[in-house]
C-alpha cells in the first residue's frame, strides 16, 4: 500500500471528533487530515484538503449532512461519503444513498463496525451498517405488506375545485345543487365531474360513490360490508 | 272573579222588585243598589264605583238622557244600560249616541233580556281585563327581563324595543325604532347580512340562535345571539318579524380566552417536546455515542495483561449504552418525530403506524389520498399527527381489536379522517362512566385538538361493533410563509 487514505471529520460534537480521531488511529492506513464542526466549514476542508473520504454528521448546526453530500457529489466527485447518523429510519438511509452516500453508520453501532464503515467506504463500497441492513431488508421484503399502506396516486392528481365538488356529488348533491353552493355554473360543475371521471377512471355515478366511500369522504360503514 | 256591582235606578218599586229577582236568578253574587232618581244615584255613584248602571229613562226629576250626560261630563267610564218604554227608539239611539252602552225595551222579553246583557257585558269586562293583564304582564317582563326583545317590519326597520336595547347598543329605544337593523350591523358583518337579508326577511319560518356581530353606540362590538319569529296576518301574508337578541358578547370574548390559552398550552408542550427531543437526540445521544466510541477504544494502547484482566467489563458496559443510546433516540422519537419535518405527514404516518402494528400486534391499514403534495400548515401537521398518535393509543389501550383502519384524504377545503377498529366497542352514551374515563380522556383530549383548528369530529360505537372516528378539519397551507384556506365562493 502506497499512501494513506486521508479523511476530514464533519460533526459538531468535539467528543465523538475525538473518539472517531482514535477509532480510526487503529487503522495505520487511514488517516485523518481535517476536522470540522460546521458544514460550511466542512466544504471549505473538503475543496482545499480533496480527502478520499469525508464523515458527515447528519444533522450539522448550519445545514444537513444530506445537503452537504449532495453538494459535494456534483463539487468533488471522487470524495466518497459516509455519513453517520443518530437516526435508524429508513427514510434517511434511503435519502442519504439518494443524495450520493458511499455508505450509513449509525453512531451506536459497535466500533468494529464503524471502523468497518469507514474502511470500506474508502475503498468506493457501499457500505449499511448490518444492524440496519437487516431492517431495511425486512422493510424491502415486506413490500407487499405495503397493500395497507396506500396512497392513492389516481386521486392525488385532483385538483382542490375537483376535490370539493367530487365529495358533494358522492354526498348525492345534483350538478344543479353543486352549482349553486359553489356559486358557479352547472355548465363548470358538469366539466369538474367530466374531468373526475376521467381522472379517476370511473364511468357511473355509483362507481365515483363507492370510490369516495372507500376514501372515507362519505360517512359509510367500513366494517358491516 | 269579584261579584258584580250594580246600581238600578228606577223609581217604579214593583219594576225594580222584577228586574232584581231576574239579575239575581242568574247571576246570584250581584251586588245591587238601588235608587229611584239620578241625582241621589250620582251622590254615591263614586262610592259605590259600580260595574254596570241601569237607568230607566223615564224618572223623578232628572231624565235618563240628562244622566248619562252628566255621567260621561264626568269621565266616568261606567257602561250604562238605558230602559225605555215601548215605540221610544229614538230615544234608544239618542242614549246610544251619548255613549249608552246598550238599551232594552219594556216588555214582558225585558225581564229575559236583562241578565243576558248583564252576562254579556261580565265576559267583555272579563276579556278586558284579561288583556290588560297580558299587556302588563308583557311590560313587566320586557322591562324587567335582561334580553333585547324587537319587532320589524318587513323591511327589517324597527317598529318596537324594549329598554334592553340601551343597555346592550347604548342607545335608548326610541332613537332605535324607526331604524333599519343594518344601520347597526358591524361593518365586516353588513356585507354578509346585507346579501342574505332579502331571503331572512322573506322567510316565513323561525330564525334561531342566528349570532350576529353588532356596535355599540361608543364604538366597541357586540355579539348577540338572536331568535326571531315571523309576525303573519290573518291571511298568513309576512307583517315582519319579532324575536329577542341575547348580548353573547362576554361568553364569547370567554370562549376565544380558553380556545387560546388552550392553544398556547398545547403549542407550549409541543414547543417543549421539540426541545427536549433535540437536547435527547443532539446532545446527549451524540455526547453518549462518544463515550462509547471512548469506551471502545479504551483498551487500544493498553499493555495485553490490562486488556485480558478488563475486556470483558468493557464490553459490557459499550453493549450498556448501546441500548441506553437506542432508549435515548426511541425517546427523542416518540416525543417529536424528526421526520415530520423532514419527509411530511404522510411518510411520518406511516412509518409510525408500521411500527405500531409490528409493535402491538394490531394491522393498521393506511390510506392517503391528495395529501402527498400538500403543504400543511405547522398547527394542521403536528395536530393530525397527535390525532394519529392518541388514536391508535385509545384503541392499544381500551378496544381489543385486530385490524385498524385509518384513512386520511384531503378534500378541499377540508381534510378528513376516518379512524375504524373492529374492536369490542363502547356504549357512546355512557361513556362518562367511570370504568370509560381513561377512554373518555383520550376522546376529549382528541376532540379539544379537532376544535382548535376549527374542525369537527364524529364517534360513533356500539358494543361488539368497534369505534369510528370521523374527523374534518379545515385544510390549510402555507403559501408563500401565508396561510391559506381552501374555499369556495
């Protein structure tokens, strides 16, 4: 081995820059080059010192370490990232990785581990901490469990007007009555539910009824169907 | 009812002697004095302060025409009845004239006419005083009572109030009547009222608790809860309208007290947990997660007979903070999700909803729908999410059920949220039993966030049928740093 992979710590808490410091001593072929506690001064280390790898905490006092990954990939491209995290959701993971993380360590992980982390990422390895890989494969794995978890893409794409005038014709309101409540003219309420109709791909008034009940706009029983 | 009082002047004996035993078989209690010409009758006549004269015309002296003269020169409103003989109508007409309350021929009908027209004119003093009573009765109360009581016409101008007016507009009801209700309409509230006005004043059914801002005289506002009723003809055509307004303007300025200080305490607690979430996560979970690394890393340039004697205790003790480290941020968590912020409402649902589920064994079925794009305002965020949080807790605690359901949707301009268990289920009308309160608690506390965003929210449970939540609250975002509602026309 030639030369020393070289490292600048991003965190705000001087302790854990400590003990990071000497967690990665035990490894005679790291080294780090710089330390700092904010991001804006993290770029500025990163720009002038081009470390193979920068540690990011991810919530930094001036910006998250997510925005500080994010720049940097598209700044200093062959500065790998790792960032290091208090949190375990899989929301960040998958928001760190998107953002051009090389690797995710939680800060509790063992030493060994984060160690681990950080040698891997340095040599350009996507690196999860395997106490978190193993949620977020259960996650992945329980895909179809997300059937009860839905978000219903086809509704999203309503507009507020539409919204409004969907409920009060799933309420049994006519074009006529929908028109005077919203003080506009039955000509505009028949295009909203022409448009509704086509959004949500349903071709009766009892179809956009039971659609509406299955959102829960209208007041129907869940249970005795 | 007093006896009737009565006087009979007439100076044939034998006459009077009749028409006493014919009063007097009918109307047993009258009182009846007698004389046998006017002007000893008019010596005692305000003594005596009879209900009814009877006065032949023929008499002594003084004539019957002659007496009611003086009678009505006198202001005595006494009614008189006037006997004549046979073929002297004109006589009749003249009496009638000079304010005779009726008049009866002698005949051998007199006798049977008599009490008939004593009867008739006890039933008119009796529904005389009968509305005099009402008309005093109605003073009474209108003057004593602490509500503004008004009639209008049809055009909304006032035709009466009672003196509450002063107390509740500051000006006296005479400067009020003659005056269209608009003139003391609020000015935010004129424009309102003034496009409705047309179809309240037409409307021929009863107006309630209608609550209207008003101004005072000296300029501040005041709110008056008004009932009204309409005010038909015989023929049922509109008149205009009476009812009474209630100055509701210190129970209101009350209740927006409490809906704010209850507001600025709970936005104080959630201000609170944020703190004291981030001093958990930030401080001193990172501050734990150095010592560990410390702790870890103790032993690295330790002679090898240090590190055999004390490994083990050291392992031990990284693996003791690690779970306090997990503890920690669990703690951080619960008290302020992170990712509310960070990811939105709807990702932090479901994540907490999963680990409900994992955690309690109960399925949580999530739908959104319309929510993804929404810009939420900070209040209308961390309320549905606490409304999630007490939800599931209320139903963890108190339903024994298997499957939740917990649909939220935008459907401008509101958001609406249905949260269904199939669980044992409650009887909502006893529901302050004391077994129920824990439950009730977490209700109330459900409803009181709905109410402070302005919202509505509907429980609905039988026993053996589960408990449904339906919850509607207004949908506002942020824009531009503005609120905005979401509203029709």
């Amino acid at each position: 081995m030639g030369s020393k992979k070289t490292i600048v710590v991003v965190d705000d808490h001087p302790l854990f820059r400590e003990g990071l410091k000497s967690l990665i001593g035990r490894n005679p072929s790291l080294e780090i080059v710089g330390e700092a506690g904010t991001a804006g001064e993290g770029l500025r280390l990163v720009k002038e010192l081009k470390p193979d790898l920068a540690v990011v905490d991810i919530s930094l006092p001036d910006r998250n370490g997510i925005e500080v990954t994010r720049e940097l990939r598209t700044s200093h491209p062959n500065v790998r990232i790792v960032i290091m995290s208090m949190h375990s959701k899989i929301d960040y993971i998958t928001e760190a990785f998107k953002a051009g993380a090389t690797g995710y360590i939680v800060k509790e992980s063992a030493t060994d581990r984060i160690l681990q982390g950080i040698e891997a990422a340095s040599r350009g390895e996507y690196f999860l901490d395997s106490t978190l890989s193993h949620n977020v494969v259960e996650k992945l794995l329980a895909t179809p469990d997300k059937e009860s978890k839905i978000t219903d893409k086809r509704y999203n794409t309503l507009s507020a007007r539409e919204q409004e005038i969907m409920r009060l014709l799933a309420e049994g309101l006519t074009t006529k009555e929908v028109a005077a409540r919203l003080c506009i003219s039955p000509k505009t309420v028949e295009n909203h539910r022409f448009s509704i109709m086509a959004k949500l791909d349903i071709h009766s008034s009892i179809e956009l009824v039971r659609y509406a009940a299955k959102l829960g706009l209208i007041d129907v029983d869940l249970w005795k169907d | 009812m007093e006896p009737l009082n009565l006087i009979i002047v007439e100076d044939e004996e034998a006459h009077y002697q009749l028409m006493r035993l014919a009063t007097l078989k009918e109307l047993p209690s009258a009182r009846i004095h007698h004389f046998v010409d006017a002007s000893s009758c008019l010596d005692q006549i305000d003594e005596i302060r009879p209900d009814v004269i009877i006065a032949d015309y023929r008499m002594p002296g003084m004539s019957g025409i002659e007496f009611l003269q003086v009678l009505s020169d006198g202001n005595r409103d006494i009614p008189v009845i006037i006997i004549t003989g046979q073929g002297d109508e004109r006589i009749a007409v003249q009496a009638i004239k000079l304010g005779a309350w009726d008049y009866l021929v002698k005949s051998s009908d007199s006798l049977v006419l008599l009490p008939r027209l004593l009867q008739k004119l006890i039933s008119g003093r009796r529904l005389r005083r009968s509305l005099l009573e009402a008309e005093r009765r109605f003073q009474d109360l209108a003057e004593s009572t602490l509500t503004w009581l008004w009639e209008m016409d049809r055009d909304g101008n006032y035709t009466y109030c009672n003196p509450v007016v002063a107390k509740v507009l500051g000006y006296p009801a005479e400067e009020v009547v003659g005056r269209n209700f608009c003139d003391f309409l609020h000015e935010e509230e004129r424009e309102n009222i003034s496009r409705i006005l047309p179809r309240i004043m037409q409307t021929e059914k009863p107006s309630s608790c209608m609550v209207i801002r008003l101004v005072h005289r000296n300029g501040h506002e005041v709110i008056v809860e008004t009932n009204g009723a309409p005010v038909l003809d015989k023929a049922g055509k509109l008149l205009g309208h009476r009812g009474m307004n209630r100055d509701i303007t210190k129970r209101r300025r009350a209740e927006e007290h409490i809906r704010l200080l209850t507001q600025q305490s709970l936005r104080a607690q959630e201000s609170e947990r944020l703190k004291l979430s981030r001093e958990l996560h930030d401080t001193i979970g990172q501050e734990l997660s150095a010592l560990k690394i410390g702790i870890d890393t103790l032993l690295d340039d330790q002679p090898e007979e240090f590190v055999h004697r004390m490994g083990q205790r050291v392992v031990k003790l990284s693996k003791m903070l690690q779970e306090t480290i997990a503890e920690v941020r669990n703690l951080a968590y619960d008290l302020r999700p992170s990712t509310l912020e960070q990811f939105g409402l709807v990702q932090t649902i479901y994540q907490y909803c999963d680990e409900f589920s994992r955690r309690n064994g109960i399925q949580v079925h999530v739908l959104c729908a319309g929510m993804d794009d929404l810009d939420l305002g900070f209040d209308t965020r961390i309320t549905l999410f606490r409304l999630v949080q007490e939800g599931l807790n209320n139903v963890r605690k108190h339903a024994e059920a298997k499957n939740v359901s917990l649909r939220l949707v935008a459907s401008s301009p509101m958001i609406i949220f249905n949260l269904e268990d199939d669980g044992k289920g409650f009887d909502v009308q006893n529901r302050m039993m004391s077994t129920l309160r824990e439950r009730c608690m977490g209700i109330c506390s459900m409803e009181e966030r709905v109410a402070l965003l302005g919202g509505t929210m509907k429980l609905d449970s039988r026993p053996t049928q589960g408990t449904r939540i339906r919850i509607e609250v207004p949908l506002r975002e942020n824009v531009h740093g503005i609120k905005e509602n979401h509203r029709g026309c």
